[in-house]
C-alpha cells in the first residue's frame, strides 16, 4: 500500500510537467490538425498551405514561451561554473 502512496505523490508532484507535456503536443500537432480541417471544409490547397504554416509558427512561439525556463536555468549555472574555477 505504501508503494501506491508513494507512486501517487510522484504523479501529484509531476502534474505540472505532465501538463506542460500534453500542452506541447497539442501545439506541435496543432498544424496538421488545422490542415485536415480546413481539408474537410474543401478549401483549396493554397488556403490550407499558408494557414497551416501561419498556425504552426504561433505554435512554435507559444511552445518556446513553455519551454523557456529549461534554457534559462542552464544559462544561468553556466556562468557559476565559470566563476568557481
């Protein structure tokens, strides 16, 4: 019983990064989903080019905002190390 406890807390703590992880495929599959949409409306091909590629950079931009404070740790300790030698 103390292992489910346990394997539980370990889902309580990580819920946010299990968040961040389905926002970022919901991002990152957010092109495609557009394309087979718009697709299914008989659009032309042209439409569903250019509103797909627009989707997928605003995508990319909001899935670096997520993202953002994994580089910024690193760059942060870089220069730490740096000063103790």
């Amino acid at each position: 019983m103390s292992w489910i406890k346990k394997e539980l807390n370990y889902l309580k703590d990580s819920f946010s990064q299990i968040l961040n992880g389905f926002l970022l495929f919901i991002l990152v599959s957010s092109g495609l989903g557009c394309a087979i949409l718009l697709n299914y409306f008989e659009l032309n091909g042209t439409i569903i080019a250019f509103l797909s590629v627009i989707i997928q950079v605003i995508a990319l931009i909001l899935s670096y905002f997520l993202v953002r404070k994994y580089f910024i740790e690193k760059d942060e300790k870089h220069p730490e190390d740096i000063k103790k030698r």
